[in-house]
C-alpha cells in the first residue's frame, strides 16, 4: 500500500528535496535501461498510482500525463553498449545517477527502488518493493516503464523482423528464435546473448 511513510521519515531527518528513484528494462535482451527520478509536491494523491507492474498499459499512460504534469522529474537511461561494458547492475545505478542530477530542481535525498544504491552525490535510502510503498518511487517507475516501452515501439519500426512492440526486448520464445535466425541487430546487448551458443555475436 502506497503512502508517504519513507518520504516523512526523510523529512524528519532535515531533507527537503527527496525524489524516488525506479528502472524498467533490466531483464530484457534488448535497448536501454531507463531510469526515472520523482520529486511529488507535499500532499500530492494521484489517484490509481502503483507499482507500474500493477497498472494497465492505458492507465499507465494516464498517470504518465499527469506525474510529468503535477510533479518535478527527469528520465535518463543506460545504453546496451554501457550495459555491455558495466554489466547490468553498473548501468542500472549509471542511469539512476543520471535521472536524479537531470533533476531541474535539485534532489538531497533520494529514495532507491531495490536493494543496492552505489555511487550517488545525494544520500539514499533503498527500498525493497519501494515501488509498492512509496508514491514517489512509484511515479518514478510509470515514467521509467512508459519510456522505455515507447522506446521499444521506435525500436521496432527501425528492426520490425525483431518484433519488439510486442515482447519489449525480453527473452521471449519468439524473440529468442528471432535473434538465432537473424543475427543480434546493434540495439541488442551481446553481454546477454550467452543462450545463442555464438560466441561472435557475444562480448
């Protein structure tokens, strides 16, 4: 259940600036690692806002509208080769990072969905299931979920042989045969490709 429980505890404590932070697409074969920051106006309720795993597609696309509407945010991502490079983990703290220093106002705490912050200028919290818990984690994660599965539509009208407006890069069946035929295009992250057996087509 959402409430601003870790959002006090932080004001409490003398911070005043505190944005949630959330990613989408560290599973996936494919594309970027997007990362949101959210900084919610005190008292701020949107209504039907959750975890972006708990929201339809529409109503996702909804609250988008109205999170970048009400709200202070950024959005930033890591690209496959950076994943390639940091590995996934890296490149997930990478565009956190990012998110909170494009901030247009700028954070002193941020909230961190998951359990693993490493490397922020600002003090964090990490939050297992913040997603669920906090309203500005929450927010971060339709940004971050949004963004990336509309990154996913580009990436299939320049690959549409790859399908990714349907399975959005994750390891699907139909994906998995696609990448086995026809080869990893350049959006594809070779550190992730270890089921092809191709050691050419991998780091």
């Amino acid at each position: 259940m959402l409430d601003y429980t870790y959002e006090i505890a932080a004001a409490e404590k003398g911070y005043r600036s505190i944005c949630g932070v959330d990613e989408a697409g560290r599973g996936p074969l494919a594309g970027n690692v997007v990362a949101a920051a959210v900084i919610m106006p005190e008292g701020l309720v949107i209504d039907g806002l959750n975890d972006s795993k708990k929201v339809s597609p529409k109503k996702r696309e909804a609250l988008f509208e109205i999170i970048t509407r009400e709200c202070v945010y950024a959005i930033a991502w890591a690209t496959p080769k950076e994943i390639d490079e940091l590995n996934i983990l890296g490149a997930t703290m990478l565009a956190m990072r990012r998110a909170i220093e494009a901030l247009p106002t700028p954070a002193d705490f941020a909230l961190i969905d998951g359990n693993r912050a490493t490397g922020f200028a600002v003090p964090t919290e990490t939050v297992i299931g913040g997603d669920a818990k906090s309203p500005s984690i929450a927010a971060a994660s339709i940004l971050a979920k949004v963004t990336r599965d509309r990154q996913c539509l580009e990436l299939d009208a320049r690959y549409p042989e790859y399908g990714f407006a349907g399975h959005k890069g994750y390891p699907t069946k139909e994906h998995m045969q696609k990448v086995m035929e026809l080869g990893p295009c350049p959006e594809h992250r070779r550190s992730f490709l270890s089921f092809t057996g191709r050691k050419e087509w991998m780091l």
